[in-house]
C-alpha cells in the first residue's frame, strides 16, 4: 500500500512538473514578443541627434561643403552605405571588421544582462545602432530582486535604481571597449511601468574623452559626470518626462 501511495504522489508530481514547463515557456515567449515589439516602436521614432561626427552642426556643415563641391553628401545614421565611406577591396573588410566589433558587443552586453550585484533580474536589449563615430543603445533595466518582495517596497526600488545606474555605467564601458571607433553614444534605459509600458529614467549622451575620477565614490555622482541624466527621489529614479518619454505599444 505505502508503495502504491509514493507511486501515485511520485506521478502527481511529476505531472505538476510536465504542466508548469509549458506555461514557463509560454511566459518567456510573451516577454521576447513584447520586448520586440518595443523595440520596433523605438526604432521607428526621430531621433535628436541622427549623425555619423559628434553635432548635426558638423553634419550641416559637411553636406554643404560636398554640394558645393559636387561630392556625395554622406548619408544619414541608420542608413549608411559602405561604397561610399570605404573605397575599393578596403570596404569589405571595413565592415566586416564593424559586424564583428558589434557581434563582440552583444555578447558582451548578454553577460552582463545575466545578473547584477543588487538584482537577478535580465537587463534586456531594445536596439543598438551604429554610424561612424556615433552610436545608440536603449535597453530595458532589471526590475527589483523577487528576494526585495518580502521587504518594504522603497528597499526594492532604491535597489533597483542603483542597479540601473551600475548598468548605464558598464553598458558604456563596453560600447568603448569594444567599439575603437565609437566616441560618443546616446544611451536610454527604459523600465516597465505598472500599466506595462516603458518608462525613461537614464538618458544622456556619453563620451569616450570623458572620465570620471577614480576619486568620487558616489554612484549617482560618476553617472552624472559620465553624462548621464536622471532624476532620483529618495534614492528611486523617477520618469524623465511623462508626457514625452512614455512608451505604448
């Protein structure tokens, strides 16, 4: 009878087990459809700043010159064509060497979206772009530590805000270690709000010449000399304008 009783519970649960897998995986399924679709929303938006140099000013300025000159005027970020940037046997390899530098970069991004010090949650990936010395990266931060839940709720989102912070840091670390030829990148860090759209709390336009000492021990404060822009309230970053930095799918 006891090993009749144990075959039955040993069966119960591997059935228990058999029914969750599906519903994981179909939970993981929603998450990549959704963070794509984000995407997809993001990369169609104008963008402030759409060059191969650092300005548009500098982009004015060169597409001028080559009219009057009767040159090709460069085309703009999102749209480059290598014929004309790379000339002869020269170009193949140029933008070879560039996929590999970016495939380099998204590796790297994937470890360390894997887990950070004060969250195990992913950092996800929105989109990365690319044009010349110019560069943009958005991404989603990690939400708090499903440990934080048994804590107050402040706890759990200064956490998570500190760990946005520490990613923004590492993210363009690895935008100019990877990426020689990158010198300034436009970074954005979204989160889910709680009517599940995105949320902008980081955003600024990084450097490679900028460096901050290896004297200031504040968190908020090396992100704000590296360029970044936020807003922290209590230690909780806050929504960089509502109105206009909403994300709905």
């Amino acid at each position: 009878m006891a090993s009749a009783v144990g075959s039955k519970t040993s069966k119960a649960s591997g059935d228990r087990r058999y029914v969750s897998v599906p519903r994981v995986k179909r939970a993981e399924d929603e998450s990549s459809v959704r963070i794509e679709k984000y995407a997809r929303v993001l990369a169609r938006r104008p963008r402030a700043t759409k060059t191969a140099s650092s300005t548009a000013l500098q982009v004015t300025d060169r597409s001028s010159v080559a009219q009057n000159s009767g040159q090709t005027a460069a085309p703009p970020c999102g749209h480059l064509d290598a014929s004309r940037v790379y000339p002869g046997d020269m170009r193949e390899g140029q933008m070879v060497r560039r996929i590999s530098e970016l495939g380099n970069f998204v590796r790297g991004l994937s470890a360390l979206a894997r887990f950070g010090d004060l969250s195990r949650a992913r950092l996800s990936l929105l989109r990365v772009q690319l044009c010349g010395e110019y560069g943009e990266c958005d991404w989603i931060a990690r939400p708090a530590d499903r440990w934080d839940a048994d804590l107050p709720p402040i706890v759990g989102k200064r956490n998570a805000s500190q760990q946005a912070l520490q990613d923004a840091i590492k993210v363009r670390a690895l935008l100019f270690r990877v990426l020689p030829q990158l010198h300034k990148a436009e970074l954005r860090a979204y989160r889910y709000s709680p009517q599940e759209s995105l949320e902008l709390i980081v955003s600024g336009m990084v450097s490679r010449e900028v460096k901050a000492p290896a004297s200031v021990r504040s968190l908020a404060m090396r992100a704000k000399l590296f360029g970044l822009s936020f807003w922290l309230d209590e230690g909780v970053l806050e929504n960089l304008q509502p109105e206009e930095s909403v994300v709905d799918l």
